[in-house]
C-alpha cells in the first residue's frame, strides 16, 4: 500500500439548527486516508458519517476545521477549484445508485468524461475497460432501469472511478442491497481500490462490511472514537 496522504482533516466541526433546536452533528473529526487504502466509517444511523463524508467531499462545508486533498485544501478554496477538485479528484458512490435513467450504461460512465472534455477515443477506451473491471461489459446499451440493483451500483462505482480519482467516497453503498449483493459490492471495492491504488472511504452501519476493511473508524454522536 502506498504512504501516501490522499485526504487529511484536522478539527471538523458541524452543526446544524440554532437554539434549542441546535443539532451537533460532528465534533472536532481528525482523521487522515493514504493512497490505496479502504476505511470503513462505522456508526448507527444518524451518528455523523454522512455529514463528515460531505465535508471531506466538498458537499458541505465546516463551521470548523480544515480538509486537504493531497497538498490542495479543500475548505475555503474558490468555487472554480472545488469544482475542478471535484471532477478530478473524487469520485462519490451513492447509495440511491443516482443513475441517468434516460442513458444506456456506457453514457452514464461517459457523462463525467464528456464534462471533463476527454476526447471521443479515449472515451470510449475508458468507458470500455471500467464496464469490463465490474463486470458489465455485456450490459453497455442497457438503460438502468433494466438492471438489477447489484448492477446498478457496479454501474456506480465504475462511474465513480471514471476521471480515475484519488479519493473514493461511498455513503452506504450496500444500503439497497440484498446481503449477497451487499457483500459482492464490498468485495469489489476493495478490489479496485487496492488493484488502482485508490484511498477510499466507506460508511455503512452494517457490521458485515467492516471484514473487507484496511481500517475501520468508529463514529457515534458526532464523534470519532478514539
């Protein structure tokens, strides 16, 4: 596994609401993911993994603390760099799979490519081996309604990986899943993070998730335990 620090945060803080309805969704987060390493964030439901996904992610932003994406930081920089961070650096699995129903798979993969103004060949090229990588290369003119779940979230994670990020973030990935399913897709993340040398964070509640883990983090209340 590489040395090297893909995403850093120091001192995250977030919280939402004022008053008496003043809700503390992470406190003071630290925590740091090297280049091809699977973390699993780990907590109930409602316990601020999400919240701290979206910070490291650019999704939100903190009322204190700081992200850095390689030697980038991500808090406070401009919209134009966030945006640029965000289409070259990360890449988000979602657990809804967030798929263009009106798009065959091969277009769905594509999309990001396209938005980066990658050239047709080198699209094509790309799009060709990331559906072979999770085995859908049969499946390329399917839209996604006629496909399976399972295949609509490997159709996510090939997406995801599309620009080739440096930084994987999944918010329960399996969550609409069947426990087959489910432990096919944390198989498969695994192994394209460590075959690509990708860092990539996880949350899940699922403790079945945590045996394909580099390293697990624990969250409850907002806190990273320690």
């Amino acid at each position: 596994m590489s040395a090297d620090v893909v995403v850093r945060a120091e001192g995250l803080s977030r919280s939402y609401g004022q008053g008496a309805g003043l809700v503390h969704a992470l406190s003071d987060a630290t925590l740091e993911v090297r280049a091809g390493e699977l973390v699993v964030l780990r907590g109930p439901s409602g316990s601020g993994k999400t919240t701290l996904l979206n910070l490291l992610g650019g999704l939100d932003a903190p009322d204190a603390g700081t992200v850095w994406i390689g030697d980038r930081q991500l808090t406070g920089a401009p919209e134009r760099e966030l945006v640029d961070m965000r289409r070259s650096d990360l890449g988000y699995i979602f657990q809804t799979f967030a798929l263009l129903p009106v798009l065959s798979a091969a277009e769905n993969v594509e999309l990001p490519l396209r938005i980066r103004g990658v050239s047709g060949a080198e699209r094509t090229a790309r799009v060709d081996e990331l559906l072979d990588a999770v085995g859908l290369a049969a499946h390329a003119a399917q839209r996604p309604g006629e496909l399976s779940g399972g295949q609509q979230q490997r159709l996510g994670i090939a997406r995801a990986l599309a620009n080739d990020p440096r930084l994987l973030i999944a918010d329960e990935p399996t969550g609409q899943l069947d426990s087959v399913n489910a432990e096919a897709m944390m198989t498969l993340i695994a192994s394209l993070v460590h075959q690509r040398d990708v860092a990539a964070i996880v949350s899940t509640h699922d403790p079945r998730m945590a045996a394909h883990a580099d390293r697990i983090i624990d969250i409850r209340d907002g806190r990273i335990a320690d």
